[in-house]
C-alpha cells in the first residue's frame, strides 16, 4: 500500500500532462504589447487647432484646453507638427532655434504645462523633429555664412562651377529641390553656394560632420528631459548626399521639377541609419532611466526595402525606428479601390516588415489632401474602420474624425493649405476654434454643418464612430490577436482577428457601388451566428443585431466588424486544463 499513492500520482500526472499537450498546441500567450504596439495616435498642426488668445493662430494653449476632448477620443498618443521658432517659411519646418517656441504658439512653460496636462489624461505627447535642415536664419547658418570655425562645415557648403560658355557661375551640380529648381543657393556672404533640399530657406544640414550630429542629439536629450515621449523625424531619408557630389540621372519628370532626375544622389543614403540607430539608442538608454518607453517614428518616402532598414539593420543587431510611417492607404486606397487592390496594399506592407515589430497605418497628414477629398466622403468612415482594426498603430489627423474636408479657396501660401484649415469645433465665429473673425487660413464653408459640437448630438455620426472604435482597439483580441484576411469575390475585403480564450473579431468593408451580400465561411472557427459589434453610421447594420455568416449584407462603401462570441466549452477546457496543471503542481 505504500506504494500506491506514488503510483496513481505517476499515472496521473502522464494522464495529466498528455491530456494537456494534446490543448498546449491551442494555447499560446500572446507576446506582452508595449503602449505603442497598439496605440492610437493623433497628428495636431498646432497653427490650426485652437486658438486661445483671439489672433487667429493656434497655439499651445489651446492645444491643452482640447486634451480633455482628446482623452474622450480614445487618443492614447499625438504628436504636434514642429513648434519652435521659426520664420515660417515653411510652417515650422524651417526651424530657427530648436531649443524654444515659435511666440505665435506661446513659450517653453507653455509647452511644459502641455506635456503635464497630456500625461494627465493619460496621453503621450511627441514632437515633429526635422533632422535634415534648419532654417537659413538659424544662428548655426548665419555663423556658418559668416566664415565663422566652429560652424563653417555645419552646412554643406560649395563654390559652384563656371559656365565654359557665358562665364556664369553656377550651381556644383544638377541637384533639384523637392519643390523643384536649383537644390544650391549662393550666399555672398561667403562666396559660396549651400545645399537645400527643400526651400532656400531651409539650409541641408552637413552630418558627415561630428559636431552636427553631437548638437542635434544633444537637441532631443533636451527636449526628452523636459518629459515628451518620442520623435516623428521628418524627411529623413534626405540626411546625407553624396560625397562627391555627382550629377544625377534624369529621371520621368517635366524639366525643373523634382523628378526630372532619378535622385540616387541625394536620398536613401546608408549613412542615414546610423544616426538613426544612434537616436534609437539614445531613447531606449533615456527610457530605461525614467522606466518609460520613448519611441521614434520616421517618415521617409523611399523604396519599401530602404524604409524597411528604418525598423532595425540587415543582421536584426541594431535597433532604429519603432514604426517607420506607412504611407500604402494614402497611396493605394482609392475611390475606385476594389477588395483585391486593398488587400495587396496591406500584405505589401507586412510581408516586408521584419518579425516581431509593428505596423503603422496612416490615412491622411498635413501633406497629404483629406480622406473625404482624396477617396470620397462616401469612403471616410470605411477608412477609420479599416485603420482602427488592422494589426498594429493607427495615425488619425486632426479633424478626420468628423471628416473635415480640404478648401480649395483657402490656399494662401502652398498647395497644401486646403488640408490645413482650422478645426471645426462648433457653429459659432470662426467655428469654435478663434474669437477672431479672421483666421489664419480661411475655414471650409461647411463648418456649420460639418463640426465637432453637432456630431456629438447626433444619433450617428463619423465622431461617434471613431470613438466606438478606439475604445474596440483596447480589447485583448485587437490588441493581441493573429490577423487573418482574404477577398471575398473583388468587392468585399475582410478579416479576422483572433484570440484563443477571447471573442473572434471580423471586419468587413464592401469597396462596391452597390451592396453585396457575402459567405464569410471560409474563415475558421467562426460560429453560424456572428454579432454586430460595430456599424458605421450608414450602414444597414446597427451593433447587437445578428447575422448569418452565409448572409452578410453590406450597402454600398459599408463596413461592419462582428464579433464571435467564444464558445462556452473552449472556456471550459483552458480553465479544465489551468485546473489539471495546478492538481499536478499540488501533488508534487
């Protein structure tokens, strides 16, 4: 008898295990999430947010009078486009003094009490850093200009070339900037031409040269202590150019523009990521003394392999970005996009991205037109559904949650001000967002119909299904859930995300003009019966009716997420086998 309970003990513990083997197979902890795996992101361009001070403009002020309306979103992070002083040249991406706030959007306390009040509502705050130039009125250029040793290779500087015909002197090379003619400006103070990019305003830092590197760190050490929680980089694929200078090959475009040449010179540079690496390292050193996560975004338009070494090196050894910006929804999704288009947008992005790291899906910017003026305002709440449902980050500018729309008539200073305007709060002067009648820019007529305070009140609106969104992205299954999707005929595009233990959630868009009715069998482990979750505003759906899996019908530019609820016997068996395994560790 002696021998008994260790033998039953034996032989259950075999039984045991075996039996748990057989369901360990089904089981599988997901990967622990950090904040910005999952977050909601939201851009602000502070000079057309809200204005507190009644000039018309913006400002940082105004900003942290709208933080409780953010934290009501379900925003989790925003980041501001660039708020130091600046002449504006280029709105703020022409900086004059990295280390302080444009006056027109307030002081550094300002920006200060903005960060606390963000990290009061529980939102993390990043800033729009622009590595690759500052502004020609910066002191680091005019020192430069003025021959001055500390700074004279702070800029990329050269003394041109002579015409062998005329006798002109002329640009180094056949260099062009993005918003087309010369990339080479001359400078009589020095005698020489510098390189920009971008507008002759905006002077090409030189990163080839130690300090320049050291000084810009040294930059977002600053701004890190002072409590933001990241870095979008602007432009960073323009960083380095060729060291020798070389003439580019034509490219496609009309003469003068930016793509008259094939820019193998000036872009993409691997030097680039070093720096980039550098930052990285500098964020995750910074964070693990504050015991946050401090996270950089880039924004480069290259070749998806080039903006894939923004993720991490060739060998996986060295860390850059957390999320490069993922521009395939701007690009590929159209008004006439159909379900087989959508679907190679999105595997194009992930079937590149390197393993175990996080996608980012961004609908619209400050550079970009508007949802509603780019697809259609028919596609706008079919966009958020798409953007806030997919594995991953999703990037909202200020305003599509209640589809704002470009104007056209407002463009005052560039071709991207119609996507610029103020927000649309209310129906009252200059809608809600200044007491002053006259604006920065022009508002789009249609805030009186179109804004915030009247979305609110109605029984449906964009805004409200916005939010029923960003609050779904907190559940387990979206934030942990393996993502399965497939095109079902070439109108509806649909995917799963699932959970074991946790509800299945579905989403659905039909891209057609007119409705479609669907079979969403083929996905695995769904039950007969699927409940609406979500409905956007439109839809024939409304959320808790149910459907039939076999007979899911969508009206025209719809989009429904359903849910699976989770059979009670696959509850039964994950807790059957925690029970089992904690029965083992007892008689142990």
């Amino acid at each position: 008898m002696k021998f008994y309970r260790p033998l039953v003990t034996v032989s259950l513990t075999v039984a045991l295990l075996s039996a748990c083997a057989l369901q360990a197979a089904e089981v599988r902890e997901p990967d622990e999430k950090d904040w910005y795996q999952h977050a909601t992101f939201y851009q602000i361009y502070p000079r057309s947010f809200q204005d507190s001070n009644g000039d018309g403009i913006g400002d940082l002020k105004g900003i942290t009078a709208r933080m409780e309306y953010l934290a009501g979103l379900g925003i989790d992070a925003t980041w501001l486009s660039p708020p130091f002083v600046s002449p504006l040249a280029d709105f703020g991406y022409d900086v004059a003094d990295f280390y302080d706030i444009q006056p027109e959007y307030g002081t550094l306390a300002d920006m200060e009490e903005l960060i606390a009040e963000a990290h009061r509502h529980g939102i993390k705050l990043m800033l729009d850093f622009i590595p690759n130039h500052s502004s020609d009125e910066h002191d680091w250029f005019v020192q430069s200009a003025n021959g001055v040793a500390k700074y004279r290779d702070y800029y990329i500087w050269r003394p041109g070339r002579q015409n062998s015909q005329t006798g002109a002197l002329e640009p180094p090379n056949n260099w062009i900037s993005v918003f087309g003619g010369p990339a080479w400006t001359y400078d009589e103070r020095r005698g020489e031409f510098y390189l920009h990019q971008f507008t002759k305003k905006q002077a090409d830092l030189n990163y080839r040269n130690p300090a320049v590197v050291e000084e810009m760190t040294r930059m977002l050490s600053f701004w890190l202590e002072k409590g933001v929680d990241g870095f979008r980089l602007d432009a960073i694929n323009h960083m380095f150019e060729d060291a020798q200078l070389r003439d580019e090959p034509p490219g496609w475009g009309a003469p003068g523009t930016y793509d008259e040449l094939d820019h193998i010179y000036t872009k993409d540079n691997p030097d680039t990521y070093n720096v980039v690496y550098g930052w990285r390292q500098l964020c995750d050193d910074f964070g693990r003394r504050m015991n946050k996560t401090i996270i950089i975004m880039t924004e480069a338009y290259a070749s998806i392999e080039n903006t894939m070494l923004y993720y991490e090196d060739a060998t996986g050894s060295r860390q850059g970005a957390h999320m490069p910006f993922n521009f395939q929804l701007i690009y590929d999704f159209r008004h006439d996009q159909n379900a087989i288009g959508l679907k190679q947008s999105i595997d194009f992005w992930l079937n590149h991205m390197p393993a175990r790291h996080t996608a980012s899906w961004v609908a619209g910017s400050h550079d970009h037109s508007r949802v509603g003026s780019r697809v259609g305002l028919e596609h706008v709440d079919q966009v958020l559904t798409l953007l806030h449902t997919l594995p991953g980050t999703s990037i909202t500018y200020y305003g599509e949650e209640i589809g704002m729309l470009d104007f056209k008539d407002a463009q005052l200073y560039d071709n991207r001000d119609p996507n610029r305007t103020p927000m649309q709060w209310d129906n009252s002067i200059s809608a809600g967002f200044s007491t002053n009648r006259t604006t920065w820019l022009r508002l789009h007529p249609d805030y009186p119909t179109r804004n915030v305070a009247m979305q609110e009140a109605a029984e449906k609106s964009t805004l409200k299904h916005f939010r029923t969104l960003t609050a779904l992205r907190r559940h387990p299954t979206l934030v942990h859930g393996e993502f399965k999707h497939r095109t079902v005929g070439r109108d509806v595009y649909a995917f799963s995300r699932e959970l074991h233990g946790e509800d299945t959630l579905v989403t659905v868009l039909n891209m057609a003009t007119s409705s479609r009715t669907v079979d969403l069998g083929d996905f695995v482990n769904l039950p007969d019966r699927l409940k609406v979750e979500i409905a956007q505003p439109m839809s024939n759906y409304k959320a808790g009716d149910e459907v039939d899996i076999h007979q899911v019908t969508l009206l025209q530019h719809d989009s429904v997420v359903l849910r699976a609820v989770v059979s009670g016997a696959s509850v039964v068996r994950l807790s059957l086998i925690v029970a089992l395994l904690a029965a083992v560790k007892h008689l142990f």
